[in-house]
C-alpha cells in the first residue's frame, strides 16, 4: 500500500535532488573568466548570495597590522579571507577606531576561506561579504580588555565566562557610528543580539546623533539573538561583484 500521499511524495523529491545538485562533483573546478588587467590586480570577486555562493581571489586580513587582529582559534581556522571591500572597510573602521583609542585594537572572528563557499561555524560566510567584529570590552578597572575568544553577553553587559569583564558601550556605539557613517563600502546589515542593540541606540540618542544616522541605524542593525558575543557585518555587492553574478538577497536600502 501507498503510505505517501503523492504530495508529499514529490516534496521529498525536490528536497533530495535539491541535496544532489549541491554536491560538488568530483574533478569539477571553478572557472572564473577575467580580463589580463583584473588578473594582474588579482581583483576579487563576490559570486552568487552569502549563503550558497562563493569567493574568487579571496584577500587576507591585513596582517601584522597594530590597528587589528584576528583571534587566534579563527586565524588557525584558516577563515581570514574576504572580498577587497570587505577588507579595505575592516582596515578603515580600526584605523579609525584605533585613532580614537589609541589603547585598543580591533579584534576579528570568522570571515571566510580564500574561495568561500560553506565552514562549519557559519552558514552565511560563502561569498566574502560577511565579517564578525568582536564587542570592545573593558575589565573591573575600566581598561581595554584583549580578548582570546567571543564572548557573550547578559543583559547586565557582563560576560557570563567572568562577570568583571563588560560591554564598553561608549567604545561599541563609536564602532557602530563608523561602520555606518563611512564611505569605504554600503553596508546592508550588522546584526546584533537586542538588548545591545537597544543599548547603543540609546547611546547615539543621547550622543545627539542626527534623524539621519538614526534613520540608518534602524534600517541596518538588526536584531539576531545569535549575536550575543560579536556583530556580523555584512556588505553590499560591489559593481563588480555584481556583474560577476553577485546576488543582495534581503532587504534593499535606498
């Protein structure tokens, strides 16, 4: 007898050749045709979405650099690679960042393989446009705390590995105006966990921040309860990437 209804026996189907077309065939490579002059440049290149794409010419992290730093566990992951707006934009924000607090750096997490595609701690780090700054935090003294890993935080801006290590909102809220207020690369997202968000818009409020800083904010943090322990940034398409066959899923700002 017939236990499947030919509805759902046609679902299942789509859902198993779906799962086939996403196995990489073996011998298939990547072929990416460029100009001799985009080759020289060693241009990158953001293809298809963040999820299910991929990455041509991935670009490292700046590296040493005494303005930012990718933690350790992520660097030995070999996940250091964007896009070179991604990577010009991080290389901007903590020179900036760096300026303003000569005591801090900027500390990195996941971005992604040099050619993207999938890594197990992420499922939208597949094209080169997606990063993770680590929060500013800061130790019982109030000094800029170096930290060794992400760590998340409560409702009370503690760390809930060691309550004496805390949100510096003031250093967070200058990270998020600059990311936002910067002319490097148009930013589509930055998500962050709720109560952080809400702390920092306050913050800018109180700042006096412009009806047009606050107008972006509202259209470009978005609140994920995932992020708790960092802000995953994530870009627009470049002209290029576009032309490549770069794909901004989700929301598009004016």
């Amino acid at each position: 007898p017939n236990y499947v209804s030919d509805a759902m026996r046609e679902r299942w189907n789509i859902a198993h050749l779906e799962a086939r077309m996403r196995q990489n065939l073996n011998g298939q490579s990547r072929v990416f045709f460029t100009t001799q002059n985009e080759r020289d440049k060693n241009e990158t290149f953001s293809v298809y979405d963040t999820r299910d794409g991929y990455m041509v010419n991935g670009r490292p992290v700046v590296s040493p650099s005494l303005n930012m730093r990718q933690m350790q566990v992520q660097y030995e992951r070999g996940i250091a690679y964007a896009t070179t707006e991604f990577i010009q934009l991080l290389d901007h924000t903590a020179r900036v960042m760096k300026k303003k607090y000569p005591e801090t750096i900027m500390y990195l997490g996941n971005l992604g393989l040099r050619d993207g595609g999938d890594i197990p701690y992420s499922i939208s780090h597949n094209s080169g446009r997606d990063g993770d700054i680590a929060f500013y935090m800061k130790d019982e003294n109030g000094a800029f705390y170096h930290p060794q890993n992400m760590y998340k935080m409560n409702r009370r801006f503690q760390t809930k590995a060691n309550p004496k290590i805390t949100f510096d909102l003031e250093k967070n809220t200058t990270l998020i105006e600059t990311l936002l207020t910067q002319k490097v690369a148009p930013i589509q997202f930055i998500f962050v966990v709720r109560h952080l968000r809400s702390a920092i818009r306050r913050e800018l409020v109180a700042r006096g921040a412009t009806e047009e800083l606050l107008a972006r904010f509202d259209e470009t943090v978005a609140e994920q309860a995932a992020h708790d322990d960092h802000f995953h940034i994530r870009i627009y398409c470049s002209d290029d990437d576009i032309c490549a066959g770069c794909n901004d899923r989700s929301i598009i700002h004016p």
